[in-house]
C-alpha cells in the first residue's frame, strides 16, 4: 500500500472519530438533562478522545515519512550529518 493511502485511511479515521466524539457529547447532554449518569458515558469519551489524540500523531508521522520520501538523496537534506 502507497503512503499516500495510509495517510487517506487514517484521515478518514479521525474524521470518524470526530464525529463518534460530537455524537458522545451529545449523548452526555441528553442523559445529563434526564439525570442519568453519565459515568460510562464519559469513560467512553475519553477513550475516543485519547483515541483521536494517537490518530493525530499517526497522521503527523506519516506526513513526515511521506515528506522525506519525497526527497531525493542528492539534494543536501542528508539527515545521516
């Protein structure tokens, strides 16, 4: 697989995240309106937040690799000196 696709699927992968964390945020809202709890339901909030966090940094590392791929070695960017 392209980097290029890795870098497409794991955005795709934060946009869906994004929109599973607006979802649970509404769900809190609701429930904290009905006065039910809200313990589980922000459990899971963090794990999709903590979730996001290390898809963000997935992102970032594929865009570095994809940005040093993209040099060619003769074009003084040697990182080796």
């Amino acid at each position: 697989m392209r980097i290029e696709d890795d870098i497409a699927r794991v955005e795709q992968y934060i946009r869906e995240l994004e929109q599973r964390i607006e979802h649970q945020q509404e769900v809190i809202a609701q429930a904290e309106a009905s006065g039910l709890s809200t313990d589980r339901a922000r459990v899971f909030l963090l794990f999709l937040k903590q979730t996001l966090g290390m898809s963000r940094d997935h992102l970032a590392r594929l865009l570095t690799d994809e940005i040093l791929a993209s040099r060619s070695p003769d074009d003084g960017t040697d990182l080796g000196q």
